[in-house]
C-alpha cells in the first residue's frame, strides 16, 4: 500500500524514479512534494495574475500619446471642448464628435480604427455620471485640464453680487457639491486625478505558514519514529 500510494503521488510531481524502501520516507517526501507542487501552482497563478492586472491598466495615459499615436479623440457634439482640443495640439481630422453620452460607450469600444475612439474628453461631473455605470469596461486617465469653467453674469453695481458670490462660496466649500455627486453619482465614483487602481497582490510568507508547519511537524515525527525504531532494532 504504501509503495502504490506514493507511486500514485509521485507521478504527479515527476520523482517516481528514486527507490524508497520505508514508508516514512514516502511519507516525508510525500509531504515535501505536495508542498512544492502548491508553491509552484500559487506562483504560476500569481505571476499569471500580475501580467494580467498589467493588461489591464488604461493603455492611454495622456494627451500626448493620443499626438503621437495619431488616434482619434472624442468630444460631446456642440461643446467648447473641440476649441480647447485643439490648442492643446490635436489636429482637426483626429477630432470625432459624439452625439450624446449615451453613445461614449460605443464609440470606445469600437477604438480608433474602426470608428470609433481612442479616448474621450469631457467635464468631470458627465464622466463621473458615464463611468457610475461602466466602471468595469472603462476608466479616467491621465491629467485633468482646467478652464475658464461657468459664471453668472450680472449688471454692473448689481444689489444681487455679493450675494451670489457669498452664495457659490457656501456651495463650493461647504461640502455641498460632495454631497450633490454622492447623491447623483453614488458612492462608486472615479478620483479625477487617479485611474481606477487595479492591484494584484504578492503571495506572502504567512499564506503557507500552515503548509510548512504540518509539512515541518510530519518530517520531525517521521525523524523521531525512525530513531526510535533504530534503538529498537539495536537492542534486539
């Protein structure tokens, strides 16, 4: 029994060619290859896993790999980001307009070549919005561009002035404006200066302390069975 259940086993880790005569040493051995036989699986998974998360990150990281790459570039139809596109060194040609921000989806996921687009530019609430429902397929990359953003215009020496302004202040540090995207958006919504982080974490030690403890435990007892066996044997 014990030559075919180490025999079964050994197979499997490609060492059945040395001959063992005690049932402990299989057993020990036994232990050691099970043991090597999982390191070497939870490393393969590992490293598959670390290649992978690599693959996975944003393949766009800034404006300038879009020149470059000669891709094209999406921007919400009738939008003052096709002028701001294009001071930032886009060419016109590259330039493709999509209609609303139901259609982003489609568009990045045909890509450049065929149809589609590389990447999209547009204000921060609209893709924190967008992305709230494809944060599985797509994510925000890249630097973030300010611009002369929206104002209220009001008559010169206007009563309403200081008002108002005391009013956007409030809104704007106050903490309204996280309270309205947690409400809009929910809780799952992109950092605008950070891509969604995708980790793969490195096995550790302690993830096999119990493996190498059973394994260190079954060869000292194996060890001391087998002294005690030797003396046995001496003193018959």
């Amino acid at each position: 029994m014990g030559k075919a259940l180490y025999f079964s086993f050994s197979t499997l880790t490609f060492s059945h060619r040395d001959r063992i005569t005690s049932n402990l040493t299989r057993v020990v051995i036994i232990l050691w290859l099970f043991l090597l036989l999982v390191l070497s699986s939870s490393y393969t998974a590992n490293l598959a896993s670390i290649l992978t998360v690599k693959q996975l990150e944003p393949t766009v990281t800034d404006i300038q790999f879009l020149i470059r790459n000669g891709d094209y570039v999406g921007y919400q139809n009738n939008s003052f980001l096709e002028g701001l596109l294009k001071k930032l060194g886009i060419p016109e040609s590259k330039l493709r307009a999509v209609q609303k921000v139901d259609d982003n989806a489609k568009a990045l996921s045909k890509g450049s070549s065929k149809g589609g687009v590389a990447a999209i530019f547009d204000e921060i609430p609209y893709i924190k919005s967008f992305l709230s429902g494809n944060l599985d397929k797509f994510t925000m990359a890249g630097p973030t561009f300010k611009t002369g953003g929206f104002g209220f215009v009001l008559p010169k020496n206007s009563p309403m002035l200081s008002d108002i302004s005391r009013a956007v202040l409030n809104v704007t540090d106050g903490g309204a404006v996280a309270a309205l995207e947690k409400i809009w958006f929910g809780e799952q919504t992109t950092n605008p200066n950070l891509s969604n982080v995708r980790t793969s974490y490195g096995l550790q030690f302690d993830k096999f302390l119990g493996l190498f403890l059973m394994v260190g435990t079954s060869s000292i007892a194996a060890m001391v069975i087998s002294s005690f066996q030797q003396c046995n044997d001496h003193r018959s």
